[in-house]
C-alpha cells in the first residue's frame, strides 16, 4: 500500500495545483496608450446677466490737489533746509514747512540740487508724477528729506519740505 501512496498522492497535488492554475484569474495586459482625438466643436460662451444696479457716473480727473495754502512771512531756512529766497509765503512745524514761490519746476529743483550738495545732502531719488508733481530725496547719513515741488494756478508752485 505503501506504493500506490506516493503515486496517489503525487497525483492529487498535481491535480490540486493544475485546478487552481485553471481557475486562477489570467493577468491583465498592460495598456498602451492610443492617441486622444481632440473635440470637433468649440464651446459656445454662455451669457452673463446684466447688473441690476446703475452704474456710477465717471468722477473728474484729478487735477492740482487742494492744499492750504500757507500765509506766514516766508523762512530763510527751515531746520537747517534753505527756503529759496524768492518766497512769497511759508508756514511750518517740526514736521514740515510749506512755501510758495512763482517759479519752475526745474528751477526749483536746481535750486535744491545745489543748495543741498553744499550742505552734504546727496540726491538719493527723484521723480515726477501725472500732474507735474516732483518729488526729490535726499541723504546725509541716516537723514532723510524729502521736497515735494506741486504746481498751482497761475505759475506758483507749492514746495513740502519734510525732514
């Protein structure tokens, strides 16, 4: 009996194994990619309700800003900043000074260009904005100052000085 065990058995295993090889699900092929044919129609934008509100009337372009103009006798210097000579009038405190002068925006600026290189300043920025507004920077050491050149009616210009 001994002899027909080991076929017996040989042959349920190889039984056991060739049944759970057939019923064993098959791997899966690995796909390929295919071309992807792009869309034939283009969309269509869809419509956007009108606002219920009126809309705001346009405001006025800016002009030159109102500023109070000052009225004191005019400085000859302000916290150690020279006030050009030809001043009509200047008012300030410990923040700022404000004159008016008739005279150019460029001849304001040489002015200060000068003026401020005798005194050690030196020109850190300048610019110039939409209404004819310049703006000049200067540094002496971790000092700042800035002087602000505004136009108004008439030729006269508004000079900020701020230290």
């Amino acid at each position: 009996m001994k002899m027909i065990f080991k076929p017996l058995a040989i042959i349920v295993l190889a039984i056991t194994l060739f049944s759970c090889a057939v019923f064993a699900p098959a791997p899966t092929a690995t796909p390929v990619p295919t071309a992807t044919s792009l869309p034939t129609s283009t969309p269509q934008p869809t419509s956007t309700p009108a606002p219920t509100s009126t809309p705001l009337p346009p405001t006025a372009t800016p002009g030159s800003p109102d500023l109070k103009m000052p009225t004191g006798k005019p400085l000859s210097d302000w916290q150690g900043i020279p006030v050009m000579p030809a001043a009509i009038a200047g008012d300030g405190d410990e923040k700022g000074y404000t004159f008016t002068i008739k005279a150019t925006a460029d001849e304001i600026q040489g002015f200060y260009q000068k003026a401020m290189k005798k005194l050690g300043w030196n020109m850190f920025a300048t610019g110039q904005g939409g209404t004819k507004a310049v703006l000049l920077i200067f540094m002496k050491g971790t000092d700042i100052v800035s002087i602000s050149i505004l136009p108004q009616a008439d030729g006269i210009m508004y000079v900020l000085l701020v230290k």
